[in-house]
C-alpha cells in the first residue's frame, strides 16, 4: 500500500508539494538542510511546517525525520525546486530513486547538472574530469532507456544562448529524442543499452575538438580570418585524436565526432565523403538544428519550425531524419510557428 492510501493524502497535494524520499533526505546535511520541510498531519488532514531553513534540527528530530519519511508524510515545498535541483544535480543519480519529480523538473535537473559538468570537461578535457562527466551521461542514458519518451521534457529545456557546453547539451538532448523518435515502435526491442551509451556520448562530445579552439575564436562575432577558420574546420580532426585519450574509440562516438560537418552530396568537411553511417547523419542534423536556433553575438537564433523546415529543404541531410524531426517538433510536441 502507497503512503497516499495510508494516510489519505489530497490527491492535489503534488501540485504544491512532492514527498521527499528517504534517499533524497539522506543526501542534505543531517542538521541543517537547504530547503523547508513539511510534514503531513492525519488529524488536520494539512500539510504544516516542520523545519525552516536557517533553523537546525535536533538530534531527536533528526531520528524522528527518518521514520516520517518511511511513512511518507514529508514533504517539501515545488517552492523550493531551484534548491533541489542544484542539489539533485550535483548526485544526480538520485533522480533515478526519485518517483515523486515531474518530468519536466527532472529535466531542470539532468539541464543543470550536465551543462556543468561539460563545461568543466571542456575546460579541461582529460581522463579524470571525463570520467565524471560519463557518469552523469549513464545516468541520463538509464533514465531514457527505460522511456525514450522522456527526452521530448529535455528538448524543451534546451539552452537558447550559445556556448560549447550549452551546444553539446543541446544537441545531445535533440539528438537522443530524434533518435527515440525514429525507433519509436522498436526501442525496447531493437536497441542495446550498449550502443544507445555510446551514441549519446557521441552527440554530447561531437564537438570535442573544439574545446581546443581558443575561446576567443569560439565567441568571436567578427568574420573569422582564414588561419581562424583553419582552426575550427580542423576540430573533427582534433576531436578523433582526443577519443584515443579518452578512451572512447566506439564506433558510434567517432562517426558523430568525425562526421557531423559531412553532408550527402559530398560538400562538407573534413573528408567530403558521401558515405556517412547513421550516427553522423543523425549528428549532423541534431548539430545544424542547434546550432540555427542558438542566439549568437552576431545573429539571434531561429525559431524552431523554421529551422526544421531550412533542414528538410536541404538535400544535403537525411531525409528521415529531418522528417522525425519536424514529425517531433510540431505532432509530439506541439510546437507552432
């Protein structure tokens, strides 16, 4: 029996307070935590206050607490949200123990927590910082394996300023909901957790050889000089040279890394191939939309009906893939121009 029918909790309850797991209340500072608790009170049947933030929980209440939660009559305010989701995202892994969030507050939480960690990666993209942020990309790719369906929340909380990590968050979140899009009728069945792992490390660190490119180029709003334009047209290069160091070497991520500047008629860059695998077409549309609907020093972003429809007017991409992505933006999601 849940604790709502144990105690006969208001089913609009959630609509201004979630119960607090005991994992989660777990994880904040035993005696002083970060945000306001309530408890349940069956004789009133009201949520009432129960700590205050800048207070300090007793001993006693601090036991008491860890029975309350068990039972389920602790809650905390949505009030509080900004709060717990900077907490949560710095454990992120508590989101998978967490049955009490929205989707679109665990969203908040996944946008926080790895936009973060990739611009800690990109500033220095080594081994050991690499390592953190792959932990929170598995935490991501558990959370969607078991509903795909849940990255459409994520491509709601899409960053619309550019930088590196905001385009890396971007066009990971795109292209995982693309992706589940487009194997929609066959997800469970047909997609090893393996393999979505590594194609959602690929869209998340297509872009890795940039973090090489001096940061003054990245933002520059000036036309790039040529030796510039060297270097950024020189970053899948670079990046597939990083992959090695990473340990990264899966098919799946060198194809977003090497290929998403690649196009169908053979005009893009570095290789001007027209043989491109799955994850670089994927990549190269999830890159191309991201980018068009960033807003730039020297350009505001596009709206997003408009930059699917440029897309699906380009032959250079997939067609399917453009056609999942206009199909997410405007019957799944209901986007309107």
């Amino acid at each position: 029996m849940s604790s709502k029918q144990q105690h006969d909790i208001p089913d609009g309850l959630n609509e201004e307070y979630y119960q607090i797991s005991a994992d989660i209340l777990g994880s904040f500072n035993k005696y002083r935590p970060p945000l306001n608790i309530f408890r349940f009170k069956e004789d009133v049947a009201r949520i009432m206050p129960y700590y205050k933030v800048g207070g300090r929980l007793t001993n006693e209440q601090v036991e008491e607490l860890q029975t309350l939660t068990k039972d389920g009559v602790i809650f905390v305010s949505r009030e509080d949200h900004p709060v717990y989701v900077k907490h949560i995202s710095y454990q992120l892994d508590l989101v998978l123990v967490d049955k009490n969030l929205k989707e679109k507050e665990t969203a908040d939480i996944f946008t926080q927590a790895l936009t973060r960690k990739l611009k800690e990666f990109f500033d220095q993209p080594v081994p050991m910082v690499f390592e953190k942020l792959w932990v929170d990309l598995m935490v991501l790719t558990e959370y969607l394996y078991a509903d795909i369906r849940r990255a459409r929340a994520l491509v709601r909380r899409m960053h619309k300023e550019h930088s590196l990590e905001n385009h890396s968050l971007n066009s990971g979140f795109l292209g995982l909901a693309l992706f589940g899009k487009i194997k929609e009728k066959t997800f469970k069945e047909g997609v090893r957790r393996k393999t979505f792992d590594r194609l959602a490390a690929g869209l998340f660190l297509h872009d890795l050889g940039m973090a090489k490119v001096p940061a003054f180029i990245r933002s520059k709003d000036k036309p790039l000089t040529g030796d510039e334009r060297s270097k950024v047209n020189n970053h899948t290069k670079v990046g597939y040279e990083m992959l090695g160091k990473l340990n990264l070497r899966y098919p799946e991520v060198e194809q977003c890394v090497t290929d998403h500047h690649e196009r169908l008629n053979g005009s893009g860059y570095p290789m001007k191939t027209t043989e491109i695998e799955f994850p670089g077409r994927l990549c190269a549309v999830a890159d191309s939309f991201c980018a068009m609907i960033s807003d730039r020093p020297h350009s505001p972003g596009l709206p997003y009906l408009k930059a699917a429809a440029d897309l699906a007017a380009d032959p250079r991409y997939d067609k399917d893939i453009n056609k999942a992505l206009q199909s997410l933006l405007m019957l799944d999601m209901k986007f309107k121009a």
